[in-house]
C-alpha cells in the first residue's frame, strides 16, 4: 500500500477523480490511494442518493423527503473530504459556499 500523497482532481458533477486537470474539474487535492478510494465510495454514495432523488422529485409540494436529506448528507460528506484534501482554492471555495456548519480540521492546517 502506497501512502504517498498525489495531485488529483476531483468533478463533483461527474463523479470523477482524475490525475490530470480538465476544464470542468472542480477542485484539486492532495491524497494517497487509500483517500482516494474513500473519497470515490462517498461520490458512488452520492450519485445513488441523487437517483432516489430523480423519483421522489416527481411528487408536487413534497421537499421533506428522506431521499433530499440522505443526498443533502452525502453531499456534504463529499465536500468535507475534499476539503480536508484540498489545496487552498478548494478550501475557500467551499467555505464560501457556506455548506459545512464547521470546516473539518485538515492535515495540512496542521504543518
């Protein structure tokens, strides 16, 4: 198992992880293979929770759905890994989007 942290960025809209900048990617991280994996079983976590969500969208007037908090919890999980990854851009960019109640403590806060 290697543990050696590479560069890596991540398109939420996709899914995707990937090791080589595209336009749509949407932030850069730094993580060995194991954040990696974990990183890419939250995003298939929030793609099933978003398809639950395609079904339960067709019921007029209904926005407490289970299936809205389950994609909302997800999401948000997604958002903590990456930034406790990210660089510095990512950091901000999801701070002002003002979605975590808390930014989780990062390793690199910690050098």
């Amino acid at each position: 198992m290697d543990n050696r942290k590479e560069t890596y960025y991540v398109n939420i809209e996709t899914g995707e992880v990937l090791q080589q900048p595209i336009e749509d990617t949407n932030f850069r991280i730094f993580a060995d293979e194991d954040e990696v994996t974990d990183l890419m079983g939250l995003l298939g976590e929030n793609y099933d929770d978003d398809l639950k969500t395609f079904g339960a969208a067709h019921i007029p007037y209904r926005n407490d759905l289970p299936e809205n908090k389950e994609y909302d919890q997800t999401l948000n999980k997604v958002y903590e890994k990456i930034y406790v990854l990210g660089d510095e851009k990512a950091k901000r960019h999801i701070e002002g989007m003002g979605i975590l109640s808390e930014p989780p403590i990062s390793e690199h806060d910690n050098v």
